[in-house]
C-alpha cells in the first residue's frame, strides 16, 4: 500500500527554469509549464529515491474525470504517472495527446 506524505513545496524546474509556486489543493509534484518531474519518490512525498533523474512526459491517459501524465525517468527508465494539475499549460497537454 502506497503512503501518500502530504509535501507541497515551490521549486525551481530543472528542465525549463521556471518558478513553480505551490499547488495549494495538493502536493506539486511537477511543472506545470513543460510538465516535467522529477524522480524523487518511492511513495509519495517521502523524497527517499535515490535516482533524482529527470520525469520526461510521454503520453497522457484518462482518469476518471481527469487525465494522468505518464513519465518515463530519462535516468531509469522507469515509467511513473501523475494526475494533472489544474494550472497544467493545456497547450502542452494538448501536444502530449497528440503524439497518438
């Protein structure tokens, strides 16, 4: 069973620079204007992975009401997925369900 850590905290991109401010309604856990994350998690919010590698967004796919992003760490390969947040830049969005 996964332990979720409530941990909603400001950071700077490493993928495009930008200043991404809190989400206040849950916890960021990526940037919402190149949709980037960062592998930092074994559960979430626990900030206890080792790999630190880049998320790159690759495809995105409903849920519920909603869409997740799907990550694969350009470090581990390892695959991951995050619901999308509702100041995602729906441009971006827009480009990952198009590569379909």
């Amino acid at each position: 069973m996964k332990r979720f850590h409530m941990v909603d905290e400001a950071f700077t991109c490493e993928h495009c620079g930008k200043l991404v401010s809190k989400l206040q309604y849950t916890a960021r856990d990526h940037c919402p204007y190149c949709l980037y994350s960062k592998h930092v998690d074994i559960n979430p919010g626990d900030r206890a992975n080792p790999c630190q590698g880049l998320l790159r967004p690759i495809d995105i796919e409903k849920y519920k009401n909603t869409y997740k992003i799907i990550y694969k760490c350009d470090k581990c390969n390892e695959l991951h997925k995050n619901i999308m947040a509702n100041d995602d830049d729906l441009e971006e969005i827009i480009k990952l369900s198009s590569k379909k």
